[in-house]
C-alpha cells in the first residue's frame, strides 16, 4: 500500500532526528500500553455513511471559543520542538495560520512566546501550575499579553510519567531550554530556578478558577477522561476540557482517548449550565493519524481535534513547510471522508454515524 504523507513523515524522521530526540518524541511511559492502543482504537470504530447528500462542497469552518478556524485538526502542545527542527515552534505556529488551524502553544516552547505569537494565527496557551506560582502568572500574564486566545491547563501531569524506552541515551533538557520562557523571571533565589518551574503535584481543581480570573481568557483543563471529572472542571470555572492521555506519556494504561469521548461528552451536554454560561467545547487527542480518525472524534462530539506527533514527525523532515503538508494532508483526508460519508459540513457530523467494531 502506498504511504500517507504523515506516515512517509513518521518513517523519515527516525533518519533525520538524532536517536535521542527521536526517542523523546516518539515514547510512551510505562510498557506503552496507551502508546500502543492510541491510534488502534480509532480503527475499533465503524461508520454508518448517509447516501445522496449533497457533498459537492465539504464545509470544514466552525468558530471555536470565540476563534474562527478553516480545519477541525489543529496542533497539540508539544514541548521542546526545537529538537526537532531548527525553526521549531514558530514554523509550526506559521503552517497552522496557513491554513487556519488552531495552535497550542506549550509552556515547554523552547522558542520565546512572543516569537510564536509573532506568525500565530489564532492560538492558546498550555500552562501548567508551576510549584512557583508567580512565574505561572508572569507567564500567563505574557500570554494574554502577546494574544492567546484561551489557556489549556494540563491537569494530567502532577509529575512527568517515567519513559522506560529512553534508557542510556536520555535527552537532557538543558537549563536554558526548559526555562526559554521563564528565565527573564527568575531571581536570584533558587527556589525559584527550575525546581520552581515544575509542576506542584498539589494543585487543584481551584487553579481553574484562579487561572481564568487572573487572565481573563476561557480555561481548558486538558488530559480529562471521565465524565464525571469533566463536570467537575466545568463546575470549577473551565469552559471546556480536553480529552487525552497526553500521547500516552503520562499514566500508561489509561483508556484510549476514542473510548472517553463519548462519555466526557454526554456528561458536559447533561450538564445544567448556568444562565448565560456558553456551551462548553470538547477537544479529542490521541493517535489520531488519519481523516477518518479525525471523523470519528468530530462525530462522537469532539468540536476540534488536536495532533501531536504527526506535526513533530513533519516539522523534522521539513520544516514549516512539513507541518503544512501534514496538515493538509489531514484536511484533504477529512474533507474526502465526510464526502463519502454523506456528510458535507461539520454540524452535519453526530454520533448515530459511529458504531463500534464487531469482533
Ligand atoms: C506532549 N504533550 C504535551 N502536552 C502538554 O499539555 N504540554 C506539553 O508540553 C506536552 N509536551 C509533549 C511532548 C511530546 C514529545 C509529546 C509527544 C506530547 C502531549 C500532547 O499535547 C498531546 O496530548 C499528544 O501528543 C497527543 O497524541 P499524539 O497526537 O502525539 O498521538
């Protein structure tokens, strides 16, 4: 069978990136058991097409907390894409504006923020709640500062999970790397050095509430997989969530992200909003490598999808130029799907059109 662009992308980049870096990207915690099942369990879906619809046009544009996108797919945060490629994060900023997909900055840039906002068409900021509160606030004050649009909290990391795969030949993440962002805060004091910039494993859901005051923008808390814990995070202040396993990097075995949408999204839609709150969004990540996946994530509820490593995989072998032939390549692919599928926009995606596998 002939390659995808993104898996021609995947199988160049373990030739391009040093063993190490390619390592960092491409790993899993634990046995890699999320790792593993991430992109299996989209295929564990099925599709019940609609017939004679008129799909002569395929609309992808929907309005997303306020932002106006052409593509459904957008970029998850990644960190330290500067070992990937040297134009890093604002390569990858520039190719998502290309085609008006949406950008998640990471906290872990190894690119200053600004710079990234400089060539950003609409995009977020992930943050975590460092141990050293201030500098999350310097950061996310930067943030709104240079135009987020929303902050993404990452709730599924009070510690980084441990990658067994990156043995020997582990990628250390120098000092000036890890802290690009934060550097220009830090004191003379070394507590607020890069111990200070981890995350505190004691925050709470009451960082929603304090997050969304300070900076005055919607709050995501990303890395949800129940529906009861959504609720929970909406009920704390966040205007949507989403789901992930974080690539399978952090707690390994953890349900397959298609295994959790549907769950996380009957529960926010059953969720009595107050008066005048607005419709909470849903977000869907998790290896998802192709249209068809993307589909499924839109038709079980998701308002956007986000990718990860298929965006790294495409910067490395091309820079900018790469992330854009990724994410067209995954436009192309959707658009082509929900054609076949009878569906020609995304309002026209819903759940009776996914059924599981039989065995
Ligand atoms: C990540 N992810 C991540 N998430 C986050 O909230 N902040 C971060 O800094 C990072 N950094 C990061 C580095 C690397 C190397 C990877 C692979 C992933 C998780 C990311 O946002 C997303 O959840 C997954 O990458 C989605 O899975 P796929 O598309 O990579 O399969």
């Amino acid at each position: 069978m002939a390659l995808t662009a993104l898996e021609k992308h995947e199988r160049d980049a373990v030739a391009v990136l040093p063993a190490a870096a390619h390592e960092f990207f491409a790993s899993g915690s634990g046995d890699e058991v999320a790792l593993d099942e991430a992109t299996a369990a989209w295929a564990r879906h099925r599709l019940r097409p609609r017939v004679l619809r008129d799909v002569g046009e395929v609309d992808l544009t929907s309005t997303l907390l306020g932002c106006g996108l052409n593509h459904p797919i957008g970029v998850a945060p990644v960190g330290y894409l500067g070992l990937a490629h040297p134009d890093a994060e604002p390569a990858v900023a520039a190719a998502a504006r290309e085609q008006g997909a949406l950008y998640v900055a990471s906290t872990r840039a190894s690119t200053a923020l600004e710079d990234i906002a400089a060539v950003a068409g609409p995009w977020w900021f992930q943050v975590y709640v460092m141990r050293h509160r201030e500098l999350t606030e310097r950061l996310v004050e930067r943030a709104v500062a240079a135009g987020a649009r929303a902050l993404v909290l990452t709730g599924d990391t009070p510690f980084v999970g441990i990658k067994r795969r990156v043995g020997s030949q582990r990628i250390a993440i120098p000092d000036e790397t890890f802290l690009v962002n934060l550097a220009r805060h830090l004191t003379g004091d070394a507590a607020v050095g890069r111990a200070g910039a981890e995350q505190d494993p004691t925050a709470t859901l009451e960082a929603i509430g304090w997050l969304a005051r300070m900076s005055g923008l919607p709050v995501l808390v990303k890395g949800v997989l129940r529906g009861d814990d959504a609720v929970a995070c909406l009920d704390a202040g966040a205007a949507g969530v989403v789901v992930s396993n974080h690539g399978g990097r952090q707690l390994d075995r953890s349900v397959a992200t298609p295994f959790a949408l549907a769950e996380v999204v009957r529960a926010v839609r059953e969720r009595p909003r107050a008066a005048g709150e607005p419709r909470p969004a849903v977000l869907v990540d998790g290896g998802v490598r192709s249209g068809v996946d993307a589909l499924v994530g839109l038709a079980l509820g998701a308002d956007a999808v986000l990718v990860g490593r298929p965006v790294v995989w495409g910067l490395a072998t091309g820079g900018q130029a790469g992330v854009h032939e990724a994410l067209a390549a995954l436009r192309d692919d959707l658009a082509h799907a929900m054609a076949l599928a009878g569906a020609p926009s995304l309002a026209d995606l819903d759940a009776s059109l996914v059924v599981p596998a039989r065995d």
